[in-house]
C-alpha cells in the first residue's frame, strides 16, 4: 500500500545547505526533533529554531558560537532564476567581500535577454568563462559569476 507521510530535514538557515550524515546522505525523517541530535553530533550548531551548517558559524576564543550574518534572500532568488534560465546546477562558495556561483560544465553562455533578467533581480554581477585546457571530445567552459556580498537589489 502507498501512503502519504510528511518528512523533515534540515537546512542550513544562512546558505540552505541541506544537512547530509557523516556518511554523505540526506536524511529526511518522519519526527520533527529526531534529526537535531544527529546534525548536531555532525558539527552543525542548533540555536532554537535555526540551523547553521560548519561553514556558517565560528567558535571565538571564548568558546562561544558566533554565526556568520545571514544572506539575503535576493541572492538565492538569483541563483534559482540562474539555474531555471540555464538548465545547470551552480555551486555556491564564498570570499570574503564576494559570493561566487560556478557552473563547470557551460556548453552556452549567458546571452543578453538572460542577463537582463537576472540583473533584474541583482544589477552588479560579474560573469566570466575560462576555457581549459581541451580535452579530446569535449567543448565546455567553467562559468564563474561573482556578485558582492554588499549588493543592492531592484
């Protein structure tokens, strides 16, 4: 018989990283409470209703948990109109003035209609390609687009 039950997990509150075990699954469970223990053992930081992933949250000298600032939801609105345009996944890393989105694999580039969009939503992103070294049958370019972590949105 199939039935429907509702699941939970855990997303990092600051990057929506989804939280995976030490042996790299996703976990979605059917109890509300059940995962925080595990993420927690994993290196994640719980604080009350909000979840920090190991790369979002310092421990300073006192030993007390200092969380990174949160990330404003226009830039996730970006990256989500960035993979729909595209058809591609982007990974997300950070610096420390810029957030950088990469796709390793673009067969096409950004053309100009997409670029209005997505300056829409944030007007001063830089994009740009590198070509590797060419490897027998395959075309691609590494596609880097780096916005400031001070950005105006529209």
């Amino acid at each position: 018989m199939t039935y429907e039950t509702i699941m939970y997990g855990i997303k990092c509150n600051r990057c929506q990283a989804i939280y995976e075990d030490s042996e790299g699954a996703n976990l979605a469970v059917d109890r509300h409470g059940d995962l925080e223990d595990s993420a927690q053992e994993d290196g994640w930081y719980v604080n009350g209703d909000r979840h920090y992933c190991p790369n979002c949250y310092t421990i300073n000298e006192n030993d007390e948990v200092v969380t990174k600032p949160l990330i404003d939801y226009y830039f996730f609105k970006f990256k989500n109109v960035l993979q729909m345009l595209t058809c591609r996944q982007y990974t997300f890393s950070e610096t420390e003035t810029l957030f950088v989105l990469k796709s390793n694999y673009c067969y096409k580039r950004l053309n100009e209609a997409q670029s209005l969009i997505l300056r829409d939503i944030i007007p001063d992103f830089v994009v740009d390609y590198r070509t590797p070294e060419r490897v027998k049958g395959k075309r691609y370019e590494t596609e880097t687009i780096r916005i400031p972590k001070d950005f105006k949105h529209k």
